[in-house]
C-alpha cells in the first residue's frame, strides 16, 4: 500500500511540473497569438479597413522586419549563420513534406496549382511574422541564427519549387520555367534576404551603423513584432473574405484540416527525426539548434502564401483555412512543444 502510495507521488510532482511548464510557456505565446486574434477581429468588425491591409503589409515587410532580421543577423555570430548542418538537414525535410502533401493532397478536385500551394502552406511555417520574435523570447536571442537559415530556404527554395509545380497542370499561361524566374525575381525583389544578407556582413566584418540610424533601425525592428502579428490576423479576415466570392467549388474539412494537422505535428517530428538521425551520422547539428528547427517547425502556417495563392489563381478558400486553423491550433500546439522539447 505505502509502495503505490510513494509511486503516486512522484507521478503527481511529474504532472504538476508539466502542467507548470505550460503555463509558463503560455504566458510568453499568449501575447503573440492574442495580438493575431486582434487583427483578425479589427479586420473583420472593419475597425480596420481590407484597404489598409496591404499599408500595413507594406510597413512590416519594408521598413520593420528587414530593420528587425537586420539587428539579429547582426548581432549573431556568422557560423550560426552559415551552419551547413543546419541547412541541409531543414532543406531535406521541406522537400519531403512538399513532395508528401502533393502526394496526398491530389485528387479529382484538386490539381498541381491547389496542390502546390496547398503543399507550400504545409511546409512553410510563419518565421518571418511570427516565429523569430516569439522564438527569441522563448530561448534568447541565439535562436535567431537557425531561424533565420529556415527562413532562407523557405522564402528562396521552398517556395520557388512550389511555385513551379502549380504551373504543371497547365493553370497558368507559361510553363513551370517561366513560374520559377518570376518566383526569383520577386525574392530579389524581397527586402528579408537582403536585410539577413546585410546583417551578416556587419556580423562579420563587425561593422556597426552610426549612432542615430542604429537608435532609427531599433525602433522600426521593435515595432515589427506587435505590427507583424495584428497584420497576420488582418490578412486571415481578408483572406476568409475574398474566398467567399472564388468558384473552385464546395470546400470540406477534408480538404484542409488534414493538411493543417500535418503541418503542426507532422512537420516537426520529420524536423526532429531527421535532425537526430543526422547527428547520429556525425552531421555537426547543435542540439540547440535543432531545437529551434523543431519549434520553426511547429510554427503554423505562413500567412503570406494566402497572398501568392490569390495572385497565381489557387484556391484562395483552401488556403485561407489551412492557415486560419494552424493559427488557432498553435497556440496549444506550439506551447506544448515548447514544453515537451524543455
């Protein structure tokens, strides 16, 4: 009796050890997805005008984020930036989730243009927006350099590739070569890149900028995070908004809860299996560092590529829901795989 008592016990501190980890994990994320609940209701009460939208798109993405990617590229060590390790292990992973949700996802409703895109929002996760701030308020700013190399991939490679398969099927006017160059062309044309690129050359170089533009950059990277997140939830009430009116035909929950799920456990456990499996080869991967790819990873989907979906004729409903679901979901999700990795 005093046996199964004293077993009791311990699995009784386990348990109100765990549920403490939670709840102090959620009082960091609780902020972050309470702001993307903001947007989304200013959005949809039309507080906030679907004409203000793309202002505020256009502040993050070329004056706050690349102030902000600029600061941690910066200020990070340039190996953490060039870790081959860490590049090839997320790059392998991104392939595999693509190739396996257009596997899946293909049917007779459902051709390469919603398949791609459909796999594009089931391995890009929200790093720019929301997963760099909220990663470095979890584990400090080291987090940044395996974030930013995720990010990388995912803007240039992953997207690029996705981008090609939805012309397969014939959806578009050119072929999948002419999709691949206005895919290059526009992330020329993206600050992100640029702003990592940059930070990196004053990271190694140790350059450092004037005293009053490095205080103008600080206050622009600082307003990226509140701005970044209120925009996400925005861009979901346009995005729902905008689907209403698109004839790709009646969406079920088949068509996107899976896909939703997929991102936010599948995807991290593919980055945490592959990653340990590289280790055990004695691929130089940082257990640091590949916790942060795991938690990149559990991030929900990108809400950019609702954007992308609509400009290249997917089905924009789809999409919108997929990233609408993983939003929500992942304030669990994400929590508790912060926990469990603790």
């Amino acid at each position: 009796m005093r046996a199964k008592m004293s077993a009791r016990g311990p699995r009784k501190d386990v348990i109100a050890e765990t549920i403490r980890g939670m709840l102090d994990v959620l009082r960091v994320t609780f902020p972050f997805f309470a702001l993307v609940l903001c947007g989304y209701w200013a959005a949809r009460r039309q507080m906030l005008p679907f004409e203000a939208i793309p202002g505020l798109n256009g502040f993050v993405l070329y004056f706050a984020l690349p102030c902000m990617l600029f600061r941690f590229g910066a200020n990070t060590p340039v190996a953490q930036l060039l870790d081959a390790g860490v590049f090839l292990s997320y790059l392998f992973c991104a392939l595999v989730m693509v190739g396996f949700l257009v596997a899946v996802s293909m049917n007779r409703r459902i051709g390469w243009n919603d398949a791609a895109f459909g796999a594009l929002v089931g391995a890009f996760p929200n790093t720019g927006f929301m997963g760099m701030p909220l990663l470095v308020a979890l584990l400090g700013a080291a987090a940044a350099g395996p974030a930013i190399i995720t990010m990388i991939i995912d803007m240039v490679i992953t997207t690029s590739l996705c981008i090609a398969l939805s012309r397969l099927d014939g959806a578009g006017d050119h072929g999948a070569s002419r999709a691949v160059k206005n895919a290059l062309s526009g992330i020329l044309r993206n600050p992100l890149p640029w702003a990592i690129l940059l930070g990196t050359l004053f990271s190694g170089f140790q350059w450092s900028l004037p005293s009053p533009v490095a205080h103008t950059v600080a206050l622009l990277g600082d307003a990226a995070s509140p701005v970044a997140l209120f925009t996400i939830g925005a861009v979901l009430a346009r995005s729902q908004k905008i689907a209403h009116h698109e004839h790709h035909g009646p969406l079920t929950w088949r068509d996107y809860v899976p896909v939703a799920l997929m991102k936010l456990f599948l995807h991290p456990l593919l980055v945490l299996c592959v990653g340990l499996a590289a280790i055990s080869i004695g691929v130089p991967i940082e257990p640091f560092a590949l916790k942060v790819m795991v938690l990149v990873a559990a991030l929900p989907s990108a809400s950019n590529v609702a954007m992308l979906s609509e400009r290249f004729g997917a089905d924009n409903g789809r999409i919108a829901r997929i990233i609408l679901v993983s939003t929500a979901a992942a304030f669990l999700t994400f929590s508790g795989a912060v926990t469990l990795l603790r």
